[in-house]
C-alpha cells in the first residue's frame, strides 16, 4: 500500500495563524513529518508532498498522489474560525473517501479527547477532487483557538496526532494498531 501524506499549505502560504502567530503550514508539516516513522514500519511505501516550508500549488500535490500512484491521500490541516471554535473534523468527497476519513476521525478523537465535528462532505476543494485514489482531508484542530494553539506547540501533543492519523490509516487498510489508544 502506497500512502501520499500532503502537509497542508507551506512556503509563501502560511494558512491560518494562531494568536501568538504560530502558522499552519509548521504545525502541518510537523505532524506530517512525525507521522511518517509511524507509517514507515507499516506500510510498503509512503511519500509527502512537501518535506521542508515550501510551496506547492493545488494541482501540483494532486499530480505528485497521481502519478505514484499512491492507494489513499491524506491531507494535513488546521482549521481557524475564531477563537471559540473547538474540534476536529475529517473532509471528504467521495464515498471511498469517507470510508478512509471514518476511523482517522475515531483516532483522532479518542487520542485528543477534543470535540468531536465529525465527518463532512466537502466538494469544493481541490485536493480531495483532484486526486483519482480515496482522498481525506483531516482539520487536526482550530489553531485560532488559544487552547489549541498551545497544545500545537507541545511535541507530545503532536506525536498523539500523528499516532491516532497512524491508527485511522492502519484500520482503514485492515491492520491491527500496534497500541491501544489512551
């Protein structure tokens, strides 16, 4: 199984920033980079399409999960609405899509104990239709929630993330996850 992790903006788009001026494209590319060793172990290949703070536009990430060809795509993000939105929630756009959102979303909830927004529907954004494999994109929490912001800058914090993203993956392909979530 060939698994595309895409960190999120990056480079000249920062994506949303916390209050204390923590950007999102960092905390994407963080958690992505913490969740490769975890995939690594697991899976026959994975790539990112993004390693360093640059930019890649829409289209190019889309062309670098296509052309692998990777299995699933999944998209790393925060999201931001102000500083009383809570929660995490997984996009999705096609039925495959939604199936592989399902247990990332599970994961993510129980490691984090943070609100629980669900799964929805998105059929506006490019990454999940430009992608011919099953596509998710995961919002990991609202970085314009102060809370949430300084949970972003602890690595512990982080590396549960990653592991519950990890998890979601691996039931999704039928693994059993190496531990049990806390």
């Amino acid at each position: 199984m060939k698994i595309c992790i895409d960190p999120g903006h990056g480079g000249k788009d920062p994506g949303a920033v916390g209050p204390t001026g923590l950007k999102e494209a960092h905390i994407n590319l963080q958690v992505s980079q913490l969740l490769a060793p975890q995939l690594e172990s697991r899976f026959e290949s994975f790539i990112l399409t993004r390693s360093e703070d640059v930019y890649i536009a829409l289209g190019q990430r889309c062309q670098i999960a296509n052309s692998w060809p990777a299995d699933i795509f999944v998209s790393i993000h925060c999201n931001s609405n102000g500083p009383s939105a809570v929660g995490i929630e997984t996009l999705y756009v096609s039925a495959k899509g939604e199936a592989l959102s399902t247990p990332i979303q599970a994961e993510l909830i129980r490691a984090t104990g943070d609100v629980n927004r669900g799964l929805k529907y998105r059929s506006d954004l490019a990454v999940l239709n430009g992608t011919n494999m099953p596509a998710t994109l995961v919002e990991i929490g609202f970085i314009s929630h102060p809370d949430t912001e300084a949970l972003f800058k602890e690595q512990s914090y982080l590396i549960s993330i990653a592991k519950a993203i990890s998890y979601g993956i691996e039931i999704y392909f039928g693994h059993k996850p190496r531990e049990p979530m806390k």
